[in-house]
C-alpha cells in the first residue's frame, strides 16, 4: 500500500491526514508531493483559516520517509531534486497544529517542528534517528531544533538518534501539552477551532512576526512587528473587534 494524504475540511478548519498507519505513516515519493500539493493548496484556499496535521491510527503520527523509497532514487542528483514535505508544512502561512501520538521521528519531527502548535498524545515518542543510519535530516531539523531548545540539548538528540518522551518534549517547550490518547483529536480540534475564529490577517501576521524573531535580530525584529501591526489595523478587522468590545459579544471576522 502507498498510503494517502487527504484534506477534509471541518468549517474553517482543514484536516490534513497522513494515512498510511501500516507503516507508521512513513513518507513515499508519492506521499510527498501530495503532502507539498496539499500545501500549496490550503494555503491559498480563502476557506480554510487553520491546518490541522495528524496521523491515521494510534501507533505513529509519522515516522519519517520510508527506507524503502529512499534507498530507489535513481542517483544523487534525483535525490537532491527530492518533494521535501517537511519543508512544505513550514511554508504554510497559516497557524497549523500537529496533533502527534507514537513514533514521531526523522521527516515525521521535522513536519511537527514546521507546525506552529504541537499537541501530542501520552506515549508519544519524540525523535531523530537520521545519524544511526548514517545521513542527517534534510528538512530543518539541525536548524529549527537548536532554536527552539537550545544548541547542547539539540546536539544530544541529533547526535544520539534517541528519542524523547512525550513528558520531556513538554518541558523543553517542544509540545504545548500532553493529552490522553482518546482526548488527541478533539483537544487539538478545539484549538484549531478557536484560532479559526479569530481575524486570519491578525493571525497569519502573528506567525509571521514570531518567525522572523527565531532569524532576525531584535531592532528588526521589533519592526518587522510594528509593520505587521499595521497591515492588519489597514485590513480593517480592528473595527470589528472593538465593536464587538464596547457591545460585550464575541467578535465575528467575516474575512
């Protein structure tokens, strides 16, 4: 079996399901330019406000590109020329949540690091065993992962292959929370549901100003924000918001 990426659209919410749960989800070739297809498309789809990434099945949210599809690649030059699906995940303007469970490793990290929320479920196992095969991951992590927790506790998971528990990738700041496994999909669901309510220019241009503070330095950091806040006060939404303020209601953004 190739296994399957589909998009089922919940309200403003786009549920994108890696679903190939026989082999942990692993990535093929096919896989991948579904996964960057989907992207693309998401992205620019005016209905869709959040993407939510999951896994089908309980054992594995994705455990990277499948050995199998790595080892057929006619030469490097086609390898090098590859679908890079993690990469394609971090490229989605909008928020995206990765509700994780199981084996979370390799390519399958990397497009959880490309989220911007990470739920997970308990169990989850949190890694990347790229060096024990003999290559390192081509899809951010050896640049997102010391960003996000630091250069020594980074270099110890690259460099050992070993996977971390759900409970320390919590305490490192890697998964916003650690959820029972049956409360996964709705935990994550209720999130995504929540930002989707809220102003898409207001949201998109939070995570486009938290990005740029993990490149840039401060001071252009600190404008790059200012201009950000002044794209959404010109998108007008601001006026609804403070409508709905003076008149105690929860704000409806149309856009």
């Amino acid at each position: 079996m190739d296994g399957a990426v589909t998009t089922t659209l919940h309200g403003a919410v786009a549920e994108l399901l890696l679903d190939r749960p026989a082999k942990h989800n692993a990535v093929t070739p096919a896989m991948a330019a579904a996964i960057a297809e989907a992207a693309r498309s998401l992205d620019s789809d005016d209905a869709v406000r959040v993407v939510l990434l999951r896994g089908a099945g309980e054992r594995a949210f994705c455990a990277g590109s499948d050995l199998n599809s790595l080892a057929a690649y006619p030469s490097t030059w086609h390898f090098r020329n590859r679908v890079e699906y993690a990469t394609a995940i971090r490229t989605i303007r909008k928020p995206v949540i990765a509700a994780l469970q199981g084996w979370t490793l390799g390519g399958g990290a990397e497009m959880a690091l490309g989220a911007d929320i990470r739920i997970a479920a308990e169990g989850t196992r949190f890694g990347f065993p790229e060096v024990t095969r003999g290559w390192v991951g081509g899809g951010g992590a050896s640049q997102m992962l010391p960003r996000m927790i630091g250069a020594a506790r980074a270099m110890r998971m690259l460099m050992t292959g070993d996977p971390i528990e759900a409970a320390e990738a919590q305490v490192l700041g890697l998964f916003d929370s650690v959820v029972p496994q049956a409360d996964l999909l709705a935990t994550a669901m209720a999130m995504a549901g929540k930002i989707a309510g809220f102003s898409p220019v207001a949201v998109q241009s939070v995570k486009a100003s938290v990005r740029m503070a993990m490149e840039a330095p401060l001071t252009a950091g600190l404008l790059y924000e200012n201009e950000m806040n002044v794209l959404c006060f010109s998108a007008g939404d601001h006026l609804e918001g403070i409508r709905a303020f003076a008149e105690k209601r929860g704000a409806a953004f149309s856009r």
